[in-house]
C-alpha cells in the first residue's frame, strides 16, 4: 500500500485504481482524488515553490482557492501551467510536474533568493538598478524576466477543441452546497427553469467535507440524494465542472464547463471546455466561504493548511495529512477540525486556541489563549513553537496543522460590477454590499450565513424571493451553531516573516513596509507589495492583508476599505474564451460565385475582408506573379477580360423619394438621372472626408441599385438606415442588400460588347446601350440579369450580373462562347493596374482621412442641395490651396522601382518632417507605360503637374526622381470606354 | 531621499528602518498658484515639470481617490511613438525621448524598457500603410523598421504562420517601443513632486469652479473651497464631468477599455505584439504575466467594467494569433474610462476661461503620452503658450477642420 | 428556360445532405426568396393586397406556412416571402403583380442558403450556435440571429425541425459550424 | 447587456452596432445651418455620467435603429423606443 496517508472512508472509489506520476515518480490514487488528495495520500506535501523566494510549499486548502500547489499538467501542447492541484481531477496516465524551480522541487537553486530576501524587500526594485543606464534592458530586466512567471507555455498549438454555447433560465444559481441544493429544490419543485452551477465536479460543497447530520443523513449523503432527486427534474440543468466566472449586465452570467479535463484526452470531436453565456432572469450567489489564514513566523511549510482543509482531506477523500496534528485557530471551527480527526482516528496533539475562556476541549491538549509563533522543519513541516497566555514558549513536534482564522464568504461575483463588500464585525469578515449586480440574490455562507441550518433556510428564502414563489419544502434539521470568532489577523510575536500572499510571498514585514513609506490606500498596498495579485486573486490573502494595514494605521477595518474582485472568479483558459474563432476558422470565408472555376485554374486568392478573390489566375509556364498580372491587363486592354465584382456592395433602393434621398445621401444629384441610366456617386460622412464611391443606376422610376465598395458594403448600408430613420422619416425608401444575390462580372476591352452581345439576348450596341446605360436584360436565352454600361479600367466595359446560382455557369458561357476574343480572367491586382492607370481612387485614396478635393472630386459636391458632409467639407482647414491633391507619378528612370507609402520631396531637400510633401498611395507595375507608376496625395499636387521630385522610402532607403503627372495616365481623353 | 542601489543593501542591512514616507499627506492651503485636477499619471507629471522644468511654486494636485487610480494604474504599459500625422508625431516621440530618461531624472525605477514593439501585416494595403507610417516616423527623428514575415518568424516563431485565416506578412516594428511599469510612473512622478514641495492632496474631489469676470479665481472641493491663480485640468475619464464646472461641453465621450492578464509565465513574449487582422495586443510583463487587450466596448460607460463580448472577441484575436495560448488562463479582467475624442487625438489647450486648462481626450494612448502630455501641460500653463510638439492639440481644431484622425473614423469616438 | 446552370450555394449541382447521429441537414435550392416591404403609409394595402394573393405576411418574430408562399417578418413593415422555385423562380416578378405599387419587392433567392436541419431535439445544438431560447419560443418563431459570426435568420419549426437562412457566399462556413456543433454535441 | 427592443423583446446588444448620443438625429439643414451648427451637432457631447439617449442599430436583427436611454453608470436601461418615432416625434420630416 503505497497510499500510506490513506485512511478510510471517503467518498473515493477504492475498487479502482488510478495511476499518475508527479515530477517523474509514479503514484497511485483513486477516482474521486483530486491531484492534491491523492498525493497527500501518498505521503507528498511539497507540492511547488513560492514566486518570489522559491521556499517550498504545499497545498493550504482543498478548493479553487489554493495559492501553493500550482503544478504543470500533462504534456507536449497540452501542457497545461499553473493548474491547481487541489481541483485537478485525478485520471488515469494523468502526468503533473512542479514548475518555477531548478534543477528539482528539492533543491532550488533559486532558493537562494530566500537567504537573501531582506535585500528583496517590498518594491526594492524601484528604488536601484538604475544605473548605469543601459544595464537596465541589457542585465537587470533579462535576468529579473527569467526568474520571474510561474509554469511555463509550450509554443506547441493547442489540440484540444473549445465550444461556446447560450443558455436561459428563470434562475441560475451558482454554487451546490447546502444553500444551493436548497434554493434548486425550491425552484425546481414550482417548475421553473433552472441552472445549477458547481465548480467541483461532486455536487454537496462543504457537506461532503463535514461530518455534520442533516436530518438523521450524514451531510454528504444528503447531498447526493438531494441531486440524485434534482437530477429527476426536467426543468433543472444541473452543470457539474462548470465554474461561473463573471456577472455581466442585465443578468447575464459567464460559465466555463470542463468537459473533458478529468478524461486523458477529449473524445474525438468533443471540446475540452465549453464557455456558456447564461441569460439568467434571476440569480442566487451559494459559493460558500473560504477560510483564511492566521499570518504567523514561518506559517507557509508543507503541512501547514487550512483546518478546514484537512478535514476536507479526512472526510472526503480519507487522507490523514499527518500522523501527529495540531490546529490552530481563533473561532470554533479548529475545536471541530480536533473532533472529526480524533474521531478519523488522527492524533491530535494539541489545539492552539488564541481565544480565552470557554470550554475546554476534552481529550486533546486545549492551550487556551496561546499562539502558534514560528516552525520548523525543511521541506515539510516537523514542529511548531507555541507561546501560551503566561509567556512561555513551547515546541511541539507536528507533521501537520490546521489553521482557522475565520471563514471569508465568497463575495466575488457578487461584487463584479464594482459594488463594494461590507464589513461585519460579528463573522469578522467581508459580506456583499447592498448594491450588487439586479437580479443578484445572495445566500448561505456567500451572505455570511455560516451553519448549515442558515445555510438551507436562506437558499430557500432566496429562491422564494427571486422567483416569487407561495410554497416552498420544508427544511431539514441542520445544525445551527453561532459563529465564534475573536479576530486574530497576525500574530505580532517572532521575528522572523510571517507569510500573508503565500504565491507572491508578501509579509507582514512587507506590508509594514508599505504603511511606512505611506501606500496606505488598499490600492497602493496591492500594487506596491503585490498582495493579492497572484494567480488565486488574493482569495486568502487579501482581508488579512488589509486587516493588517487597518491596524497598522490606526483606521477600523471599514475605514481602511478594500478592494474589488474582478472577473473571472477563477482563472479561464484562453481556448475556452475563443471557442472556436482560431485557426482557418477565426473568420467565416465568403467565396465569389467564380470560387470554383478560379480554384480549378489554380488561381492565386486574397483576403478582402472575409472575401477570398481571385488575385491573378497564373497559366502554364508563368512562374513569377507579375507575369500573369501583365498579361491579364494587356489582354484585356487588348481584346477582353472578366473579373468576378460580385464583392461590390449592392443595395435595392426603393420608393417615391428614392431619388430624394440619394441627393441627401450623395454629394452629387441624383434625382436628376434618367431611368436607364447610372452615374459616380460620391459619398461623404458628415465631417466632409469621402466616405465611399459607387456607381448607382435608376432601374426604374422608384428604382435604383447603388453600388458600394468591398470594404463600406456593410458599413453604408448602416448609414443609409440611418438615414432613412433617422434624419428623414418621413421619406418614402425602402432598403435591402442584394450583394449576394447577384453574381456581378465585369466585361471590359475593345471585344467587351462582341463577346457580351453572344450572351445577352438583346440589342447592346452603343445607340441600343450607350455609355452609363443601365437595365434589366436577359442571357442565355431568357435568364433575367442586369447589365450596366460602367468602367473601372477605362476600357470599353460592363458589369453584367445573374441571380448567383447562375454565376459560375455565366462565367463559362462568356469563355467558350466568346472563346474566338480570347477572354482572359483577371484579378484583383490586374484590376488594380488599370484603375490607377485610370487615376481610378480606391482603397489607398479612400483611406478616411481625405476629401473630394484632394481626391480632384471637388466639383462633384454639389452646394445648390442639403446632402451629408457638403457644409463641414467647407471648413477652412480643408480647403486650403495648398492642401493634399491626387497626382499619377512615374520614375524618370523607367527601370526604377517605387513604393506604395514613399514619401515626396523636393529635390535636394532633407528626409525630414518640415520636407514632407505627401505620400504614395497605391503602385503598380504598368505594362503599357513599361514603368511603376503610382497615385499620390501631394501637397499642392494640382500645380506640380510636369514637375521633378522625388520619391523616398528611408524604410528600405529609396530615394528615386520621379515625374509627376495627371492621375489619368492611360487614355486620358477616355476614347476607349466610350468606343 | 535618493535611492540607490548602495541605500538598499544598506536599509536591508539595518532592517528597513529608514524608508521614508514617498509622499507626505499635507492639508490643503488656502489658496496656490497652481491646482492640478488629477492625481493620475498626467496630472503628477505636470506637477513635476511645473516645479522642476519651469520653477514653479505654489502647487496642489487635488486627487479625489488615490494617487495614480486612473488610468495610469489600469492600463497594458506600452510606450511607443509609431504614429503618423504631424499632429502627433513629434509629440509622441517627444514622450518616448522623456521615457528614456525618466528614471534617472526622477532617481525612481519605473522600469522602462525598450523591448520593441510590432505592428503584424497582413495585406498588401496594411503594408503600403506601415510604410508611408514608417517613413513618417523617421522623418520626425523616429526609428521604425519593416520586416519581412521570414523575420518576424525568426522573433516569434510560435505564431500562427502556417494555418492562419489572414496570413502573417510582416510587420512594422519600433525597435524604441517597449512597456514601463505603469503603477511606479504615477508613484516616482508624485515623489518628485512632492520631493519639490508640490501639495499632493489626496481624497478631495473637486466639486465646482469659481469663475469670475472669466477668470478662474479657485475650486470647491470635498475639502473645501481652494484658491488658485490657475487651474489645470488632467482628469482623464472624468473630463466632460469637471468641465461641466466651467459650462464647457467637450468632443469627448467617456467609453469603457477593458484590458486583461494571465497568470504568471515563463517567457513567451519579448516585446510588444499587435495584431493586424484582430483587435488583440499583447505584450508579458516582467513578472509573467500577458498583458492584453483589445477594442472597447463601443458604447458610452462610467462604469469601469466592460463585458462578455468584448472578451470572448480578444480572446479570439489572441488564439488565432497563437494558437499556444490555448491552456494559458486568463487571471484577471479590468475596466478603464477612456476619454474618447472625435478624432482619436487628444486636447492640451487653453479655454475660454481665463486661467483655466484643459489636458484630455486620450481615448487609450494616454499612457504613453504621459510624461509629454505633463511636460506640455505644465509648459502651457507657465507660459500661456503651448509647447512645440504640442501645438496641434487644440480645441478649436474641429471647427476648423483640422483633425488629427489617425485611422481615418471621423466623428465617432468609439471607432478610434 | 435559360442555358445557363446553376450552382448550389455550396458549389456543387445538387444539393447537399449532411447527417451526424441524430441530425440531418438539407441544403434547399428549391425555395424561391423575395423581401416585400411596404411604401411609406401604404402598410395597409399591402397586408390586403397580399391577403387576397394568398401571401402571408405575419407579425414580429413569426413565420407563416401556406402554400404556394409563406413569409416571415424581417424588419418594421418588411417581410420575406418563400415559394417552390420550381413553380416561382420569377417570385419577385409574381409578388410584384400581386401587390402593385404599394410595396417595394426585391428578388432575394441567391442572397442566402437555406438549411433545413432536423433532429428528433434540435435544442442542444442550436444552444450551441446561437442566442435563441429555441427551448421557450413557440413553432413558427423565426428571428434574425448570429451563429459563429455570421447574421443568419433561424425559423423553428417543431422540437426537431428548424430553418437557417444564411448568407450565401458563407455556406461553406455556416454549413461547417453546424457540423461542428452537432459533432460536439452528439 | 440586454436591449428590450420596442418590436422583438430582450436581445442581447451584441447583435447591436452602437452610434452615439442620439442628438445626431437632431441633424440642422445645410441649405440654412453653416459651420458652426454643423459643428455643434457633429462634435460636441454632454457625455453624461448617468442617464444618456443614444443610437443603437439593430445589424444582426431588424435593423431598426433604437433610442435607448441607459445609465452610463449602471448601464440599467429605463427606455427604448425606434428612433424613426422619436425622429418623427422631434420634427424631423423629409
């Protein structure tokens, strides 16, 4: 029997065996063990090493709480750091390792700091490592970094799966003990829906810890009766492993569920965790209370836990931590820790009660008024020295004790939105405040109701309250002991340090030190000395802490104040927050309706937005991007090319003050177009910066289509809602995106019309569909579509579009039956050759900082009309002559490269700020002009036309001549679009 | 008293005995020459450059919670002066040039440390911006690289380069850039000060402004009424509420930026991290920890808490970045009030009352800002001018239309 | 009628059929799709005039089966109408006629892909992709919702028996995100 | 946070895209308000730490764009309404 801790009973399976290693030695434990209960089973206290000091530690409590027995879990990318032993599931093959230690848990190197920890003082760094200068980043920092975090990350991607999920209840109540069972038995008989929530994976909280009746059932028994009834209710939701991390507004909670942490690996396709937003109508705080601690000389080795805890060990998981036990404590709950471990059959030396008077404990040693003031021992503890009421000092050898210093409800939740926990003197602790999240009820020990008989009437009463309820069950008999406490924050005996953050190993020397050099605002003394800021959030620090400072400054307990629990409760694993949002699926995809054809030619795709388009669609041979960019733009300069513009936004706009609106909408007019017809529009915000650009066609006298951006699809659409509701009700429009119902080509080159007039059924000739014209068509032999006389690339164009399911095939139509033009499909690089070349602005230009003026758009705001943006684009800031306007450069050396996001200057001037003349905004490589070219805002761009600068690029130390000229740099007099 | 390395060991050896309180905690006086509203990060570096830059006397910071309990005690750390405009690049390379010479000037180690920071790329369009926004850096006498992808896999070769929904192109990288222990700037700042006499007042809210004639005569407070020749204004979040005093409506809106960390861990990251194609940012402090954030919440708060969405979005950004962090948890998340102004750029201005001014509109970069935002402010104040770098940042400037937009949003403060 | 062929949302000729244990999810190419929104103050003759066409136009959150059209209610005075596409390819042509100049009418098949999933329970899935207390609301109930970053529109029809309207050019995306669920779930 | 909207109930506000102050609907007519108006009514806020009217666009919903008055302190929310009938109801025509 290797488990020489193991005692009986318990609620463990002993029939099965589990086997785990811990730094490399194997162990065994049983299912139903936490990580930490099957290795104090087995004889194994140090359990970590403290952050600062590096002194060994062990596990001080059996719950979430833990600050010590922090361990690295499993391997490879499931490498889990900073896991708590104490609410680690045992399994079978589990694997855990100590962390921040070398070269073992036994011996430290970095145990030297503790030798050397009067020079490690609370913010001692603040005060030296200055000089010299430099030493700061090259020694100082690198060495403090490596010492410093706790586990350790792989750099290996998780495998495991996250899932996130939304649930809605009448009540979620978080917490199963006594005071949570209760409230769900209460709801769930009156048929309401409820979510109980539990962090442990066995529903009971302390009822499986104590050895408390309720009724003539063994508490824990009750519990799982109470559950196994619960479990019946089709109403109720009973989530085991389920932590509730945060209360958000309006009722909504946050819930992490570990699915699959207790299993080696998840089963294939389940998540390890799910995130769960639960829309709860009403709420009950059940977590309970955690004990605190007695700061005392030496009050961190191995072996020195809570009492609570050790009965923990002893009831639920039949662990003896020790052979020969002492408790010491300030309130009742030591005198019942000495009972249940005489009755486990434990041996209790002694009970060190810091209170006076009362009864004395019959058959332990019951040292009234004493204190525990320092320990020994060295990786474990092997005696404590106590100084009784008469002053004299005792050292008793112990292998364990228990510490009491009150119990601390666990207000945490109830204070996420920054309500502020009050103090009662009478549990001398921290209780929720009168103003928590609505909808929030608390109950039980979480409201500072610490029997059991409080703690199953107040789960009931607050059922009764957040549901409105008339009946409720009758409640057991439980029992209803007051509470004894005689506040005992640190003992002021002993010199040496007395631990009151056991991970950050902050003392009370520590926070004397603060108090003397006046962070005496609870803020300052957290953030000073660290205190509470460890991976347990200070769950057993904190109110000792502050305690101590309220003491130290002469100011009450309330005075003095305290500070605020943030979300999360506990710590939650970044997958389980993501969910599913990573890798290839951080984003959905949206696919052009030409995806497939293009992905059969091998087509090379860009990220627009969530869009994938096609890029360049590379034939045989070409082995360089360019070449197939080049060769796109001069096919369909020279006979035809297609590109799928499906992405373009397109909204429906309908009613009899369409055109009304538009006018309001778009700088220019509208109102005024012909039905048949389409126009530029440009868009303004309402400061006067070009929002966005699109081509608009009038379909119909209440009719027109507008075209947006890729980028501004979205956000125009929004914007005319805004519009339409906001500014001008009463207007007669109706709005409705079609981007995605119609598969949208551009056709463009001096063959455009031949190869479209084999596919549309009607007449396109330029009398039968001039420049700008617009309408509903069909193709193919009666397909209904619309056709659009427009030009991105100055070509001879049109954008032609079919209800989507038919996009693909139109595609293919219009390469075979056109196949004597030789039609090319071209992407959006080649797309974006010819716009510039065409002085076309788009992404670069629109960038949200620029007007229509620096744009050479000026003309188009029209002043004889309202429209949005038209007065604010007048403020004398952005319509200064000398302001940024568009111009086309080209390198005078044609062999010259340039950049997109160069910089102008003039010749002969210095690469400084005063210099600056503007920037490039978009470059491409011209096949026609056998140059780069690129677009630009100049400062005073407008007058610099012909002119010699240069471009540099300090990035890659650039610096080349260019010639600046008119944005329009191919066809200038548009002969060809209109041919 | 100077700290030193030699004061330390030699305290350590005595038992700590001599440490002197960092601040006193005097009473209020009748009246100064200058009150500071603000005991946050910029209102102490004002009062510092006040007393020690431009030898001024006779000076109160009125802090209505505790010394450095606004943003500059909750926010990620960063410094960095990678902007692009004119408005604001000098004064934010301004910032970093005081960052790199702080500690010794106030003799207190605020850990600033110039691990460098990354802006990732991931289009073609990001990085023609990187690049016209790199140069700008330089012109202005800052530093910026571009790397390639190949070399920001060299530096962090654990990202998400292989399966990413937007692919790692590069980045643009401020060799300068780096973090600074936020808590230890608004704690050297307030010893400085104090060390020079500044009044250091702690819980004393201020309640109203005496205004007479147009001209700022003093302030009431929770302590009561306090006589100043000049009253500067650094209140971070709480602008539009004190302005309120003076009958000024502000371009500001009051927004909620959470900001999060994980529990302590062995070195991942070195420098600072943004993340082009998400809302994440990330950098690891020197105890371990990650420290993150992301977008705001995007709507108008006071509450100082920020939720669900917001997290589960950067928490996203943060995974499809690297896919490591999955088993790493989340310790702690936090909210902070941003002052949130129509352009993204902040206010170091005058106002229409004589006496009276104004330092605001951080939205998140206030941090960073803070020892030239104190440097400018006390300069304005001193001298009824503003400082070069500074000049930009005028309350007029919309009026105008001369905005400083950064991203190019317009006016909606919840986009920048 | 045409030459050209089609293409389902998922890119493919015919539609896809997915089953995981218990649920099955139909791709439906065969429902024509047209937003019918009324003109200003004309509210009143387009619930008439769609009465006597026998298109139904229900109330806030609802869905309304008849046959050939059912419809659903998208947005203050707009609804979606549905129509075998076999018989109704041209429903916005059809719903035009039938409702004259009183309602604006937009073709909106090839905006969306349809799903039609069924399970004898589809609550632990749904409860996966989307905010709806698919457990509470009533048959019928049909809501604008988001499922793995996508708007999606989702109409309950029974216990077992739901329809997703997503954006088409995401099918694959939204296709994959129910699958996913579903195999987390079952 | 939930946002009751006036047509469909309870809706989480993610499915929202947040605006601002709802005096943007109180928007003046550019053929008579000059630069200065437009100033006022595009730039400036009272920004209150308290109760606050403001646009919220139902985007992954009904898109009807909302009035909601909610404690920027609490963020309780006391009222929403459509913003077409509060436009409506300040005026504001075509």
């Amino acid at each position: 029997m290797s488990q020489s801790n193991r005692i009986t009973g318990g609620q463990i399976d002993r029939t099965k065996t589990l086997r785990f290693t811990f730094d490399g030695i194997p162990y065994q434990g049983h299912p139903g063990d936490t990580l930490a209960s099957a290795l104090l089973a087995n004889g194994v206290r140090l359990m970590g090493r403290s952050f600062k000091y590096h002194r060994p530690r062990g596990p001080i409590s059996s719950g979430s709480e833990e600050p010590n027995a922090i361990v690295e879990l499993r391997t490879g990318g499931r490498q889990e750091p900073n896991t708590r032993a104490t609410v680690a599931e045992l399994f079978d093959g589990l694997t855990a390792n100590s962390q921040n230690r070398w070269p073992s848990l036994r011996f430290d190197a970095m145990g030297i700091n503790d030798k050397l920890s009067t020079f490690f003082a609370a913010g001692f760094y603040y005060k030296t490592f200055m000089w010299p200068k430099s030493f700061w980043e090259k020694l100082y920092e690198p060495i403090i970094r490596r010492a410093a975090g706790l586990g350790s990350v792989t750099r290996e991607e998780d495998p495991d799966d996250y899932d996130k999920g939304f649930l809605h209840c009448d009540l979620l109540i978080i917490g199963a003990g006594p005071t949570g069972l209760m409230a769900a038995l209460t709801a769930g008989r009156a048929g309401k829906r409820v979510i109980l929530a539990d962090e442990d994976f066995r529903m009971g909280g302390r009822l499986n810890a104590e050895t408390y009746a309720i009724g003539n059932t063994p508490g824990a028994d009750w519990a799982a009766a109470m559950v196994a009834e619960l479990a019946t209710m089709p109403n109720l939701r009973l989530m085991t492993r389920t932590t509730v991390i945060g209360a958000f507004d309006h009722g909504i909670y946050g819930a992490v569920e570990r699915v699959s942490d207790h299993l080696p690996t998840p089963a294939k396709g389940k998540p390890r965790q799910v995130l769960w937003r639960i829309y709860a109508g009403k709420a009950i705080l059940a977590g309970g209370a955690t004990e605190r601690p007695i700061a005392f000389e030496n009050n961190d080795r191995p072996g020195i836990m809570m009492a609570g805890a050790l009965r923990a060990y002893a009831n639920r998981w039949g662990v003896a931590v020790g052979q020969r036990v002492a408790v010491f404590t300030n309130n009742d709950d030591g005198i019942r820790t000495a009972l249940d471990l005489k009755a486990k059959g434990v041996d209790v030396v002694a009970v060190i009660d810091s209170r006076q008077g009362g009864d004395l404990l019959p058959g332990v040693r019951h040292l009234q008024g004493a204190e525990v003031i320092d320990t020994s021992g060295k990786l474990g503890l092997s005696s404590i020295t106590v100084r009784q009421t008469n002053g004299r000092s005792e050292t008793i050898a112990v292998d364990a004790l228990g510490v009491s210093g009150g119990w601390n409800p666990n207000v945490n939740i109830h204070s996420h939105h920054r309500s502020r926990p009050v103090y009662d003197a009478s549990i001398a602790a921290f209780v929720p405040g009168p103003e928590g999240p609505p909808g929030l009820l608390v109950a039980g020990a979480a409201a500072g109701h610490m029997s059991t008989h409080a703690a199953l009437k107040t789960g009931r009463d607050a059922a009764i309250a957040a549901l409105d309820l008339g009946s409720a069950p009758d409640l057991p008999q439980a029992e209803d002991a007051p509470v004894r406490v005689s506040p005992l924050w640190y003992v002021h005996h002993g010199k040496g340090r007395a631990w009151v953050d056991q991970q950050n190993d902050v003392t009370v020397k520590d926070v004397k030190l603060a108090k003397q050099e006046n962070f005496t605002s609870v803020e300052h003394l957290k953030r000073y000395t660290t205190l509470g800021m460890a991976t347990d959030q200070g769950k057993t620090s904190n109110v000792i802490g502050l305690a101590i400072m309220a003491e130290l400054t002469g100011r009450s307990i309330p005075e003095t104040g305290t500070t605020i629990y943030r979300p999360p409760y506990t710590p939650v694993a970044m997958g389980a927050l993501a969910g599913r949002s990573r890798g290839k699926e951080f984003k959905p995809f949206r696919l052009t309706p030409s995806h497939h054809w293009a992905k059969e030619q091998g087509a090379i795709f860009v990220e627009v937005g969530n869009w994938l388009r096609t890029q360049w669609v590379p034939k045989a041979g070409e082995t360089e991007w360019r070449q197939s960019v080049d060769r796109e733009v001069l096919a369909t300069r020279k006979s035809v090319g297609i590109c799928d513009v499906t992405t373009l936004g397109k909204i429906d706009i309908q009613g009899t003050d369409a055109g009304a609106f538009l006018d309001k909408v778009y700088a220019n007019t509208f109102s005024t177009l012909a039905v048949g017809k389409c126009r530029y529009g440009l868009m303004l915000r309402e400061d006067g910066i070009v929002f966005d650009d699109g081509t608009t066609a009038r379909m119909g006298e209440n009719e027109y289509v507008m075209t947006t951006t890729t980028a501004n699809a979205v956000t125009v659409f929004r914007h005319l809602e805004f519009c339409r509701q906001c500014l001008w009700p009463e207007m007669d429009v109706q709005l409705i995106s079609t981007t995605e119902a119609w598969a949208q080509f551009s056709v463009a080159g001096p063959n455009a019309r031949k190869l479209l007039q084999k596919i549309v059924d009607q007449d396109i000739s330029d009398a039968a569909f001039p420049y700008m014209g617009a309408g509903n068509i069909t193709v193919c032999g009666g397909l209904r579509a619309r056709l659009f006389r427009i030009s991105f690339s100055g070509e001879l164009a049109y954008e032609i579009a079919v209800p989507t399911r038919y996009g693909d095939s139109l595609l293919r139509e219009m390469l075979a039956r056109g196949a004597e033009f030789d039609p090319i499909v071209y992407g959006t690089e080649a797309l974006g050759v010819m716009r510039i070349e065409k002085g076309h602005v788009a992404g670069g230009e629109l960038n949200g900082q620029s007007t229509a003026l620096n744009m050479g758009l000026g003309k188009m705001v029209s002043k004889k009309k309202d429209s949005i943006g038209m007065v604010l684009s007048q403020r004398e800031g952005m319509v200064q002559d000398n302001g940024y306007r568009l111009v086309g450069v080209k390198p005078v050396n044609p062999q010259a490269k340039l950049t997109a996001g160069s910089h102008f200057l003039e010749k002969g001037a210095a690469p400084v700020a005063a210099n600056d003349g503007g920037w490039l905004t978009s470059k491409v490589y011209s096949p026609h002009l056998g140059c780069d070219i690129a677009l630009g805002y100049l400062k005073g761009g407008d007058k610099k036309i012909g002119q010699r600068m240069r471009i540099v690029n300090l990035l890659a130390g650039l610096d080349t001549e260019v010639e600046i000229i008119s944005p329009q740099m191919f066809d200038p007099e548009g002969e060809r679009l209109r041919g | 008293m100077r700290y030193s390395g030699f004061r330390v060991i030699a305290e350590a050896l005595t038992g700590h005995k001599g440490w002197k309180p960092v601040w006193r905690d005097p009473t209020p006086q009748a009246e100064y020459d200058y009150i500071i509203i603000g005991g946050g990060g910029h209102g102490l570096a004002t009062a510092y450059y006040l007393a020690k830059e431009f030898k001024q006397s006779r000076i109160a910071v009125l802090e209505k919670g505790y010394l450095g309990g606004g943003n500059v005690g909750r926010n990620t750390t960063i410094i960095r002066s990678n902007y692009l405009l004119d408005g604001n690049e000098p004064f934010y390379e301004f910032s970093l040039k005081l960052w790199e010479g702080l500690e010794q000037d106030f003799n207190y180690n605020a850990m600033v440390s110039q691990r460098g920071i990354i802006n990732l790329i991931h289009t073609d369009a990001q990085r023609d911006a990187a690049t016209r926004r790199g140069n700008a850096m330089i012109m202005h006498g800052a530093d910026a690289r571009l790397l390639s992808r190949d070399e920001v896999r060299q530096m962090y070769p654990w990202l998400n380069f292989d399966n990413a929904r937007f692919p790692i192109k590069g980045a643009l990288m401020q060799p300068r850039g780096g973090t600074v222990r936020h808590d230890a700037v608004a704690w050297g700042y307030a010893r400085g000060a104090d060390q020079r006499g500044v009044d250091l007042i702690q819980n004393c809210e201020v309640t109203g402004m005496r205004i007479e004639n147009g001209r700022i005569k003093g302030v009431e407070t929770t302590r009561g009424y306090i006589g100043a020749k000049k009253v500067g204004v650094a209140v971070a979040g709480s602008s539009s509420k004190v302005m309120a005093h003076a009958g000024m409506r502000l371009p500001i809106e009051s927004h909620v930026l959470q900001a999060f960390v994980s529990e302590g861990l062995k070195p991942l990251i070195d420098g600072v991290m943004t993340f082009g194609a998400g809302h994440f940012y990330v950098s690891q402090s020197d105890k371990g920890g990650l420290v993150f954030g992301g977008d705001i919440d995007g709507y108008n708060s006071y509450a100082q808490r920020g939720n669900l969405p917001v997290i589960e979005d950067v928490a996203e950004g943060g995974m499809a970045l690297m896919p490591a962090i999955g088993r790493v948890r989340l310790l702690r998340t936090w909210g902070g009030i941003m002052d949130m102004s129509m352009d993204g750029s902040p206010f170091i201005d005058k106002t229409h009352v004589e006496g009276l001014y104004f330092n605001g509109g951080w939205c998140y970069g206030g941090f960073k800002a803070t020892p030239a935002s104190g440097w400018c402010f006390a300069h304005l104040m001193a001298k009824d001018e503003p400082h070069k770098t500074a000049t930009a940042y005028r309350l007029d400037r919309f009026r105008k239309g001369l905005m400083i937009d950064e991203k190019g949003q317009g006016a909606q403060p919840n986009l920048h | 009628m045409a030459s050209l062929m089609a293409l389902t949302a998922l890119g493919r000729r015919e539609p896809t059929t997915v089953t995981h244990g218990p649920l099955t999810i139909t791709e439906r190419t065969d429902i024509a799709l047209a937003s019918v929104a009324a003109r200003k103050g004309r509210v009143a003759d387009v619930v008439a005039a769609a009465q006597s066409a026998g298109v139904p136009l229900p109330g806030p959150v609802t869905y309304q089966a008849g046959a050939p059209y059912s419809g659903f209610w998208v947005a203050p005075e707009m609804w979606f109408v549905e129509a075998p596409f076999a018989t109704h390819e041209l429903i916005a042509d059809l719903l035009k006629s039938a409702l004259g100049d009183a309602a604006s009418v937009t073709e909106q098949t090839d905006a969306w892909v349809a799903f039609d999933l069924a399970a004898d329970d589809l609550a632990p899935v749904l409860e996966r992709l989307c905010n709806v207390d698919v457990r509470a609301v009533p048959d019928g109930h049909a809501t604008r919702t988001v499922m793995e970053h996508l708007g999606v529109y989702l109409i309950k029809q029974g216990r077992g028996a739901a329809r997703v309207y997503g954006p088409r050019s995401s099918a694959q995306s939204l296709l994959h995100a129910i699958e996913t669920a579903a195999h987390s779930v079952w | 946070m939930i946002i009751h909207h006036p047509i469909l109930g309870p809706r989480d506000a993610q499915e929202f895209v947040y605006l601002g102050d709802a005096s943007l609907i109180d928007r003046p007519d550019g053929m008579t308000a000059g630069v200065e108006e437009f100033h006022d009514y595009l730039y400036q806020r009272t920004n209150p730490a308290g109760e606050h009217q403001e646009l919220w666009y139902h985007e992954q919903g009904d898109r009807s764009w909302l009035v909601v008055t909610r404690n920027t302190v609490t963020h309780e929310i006391t009222k929403v309404e459509l913003a077409r009938d509060v436009a409506r109801a300040r005026g504001r025509t075509k």
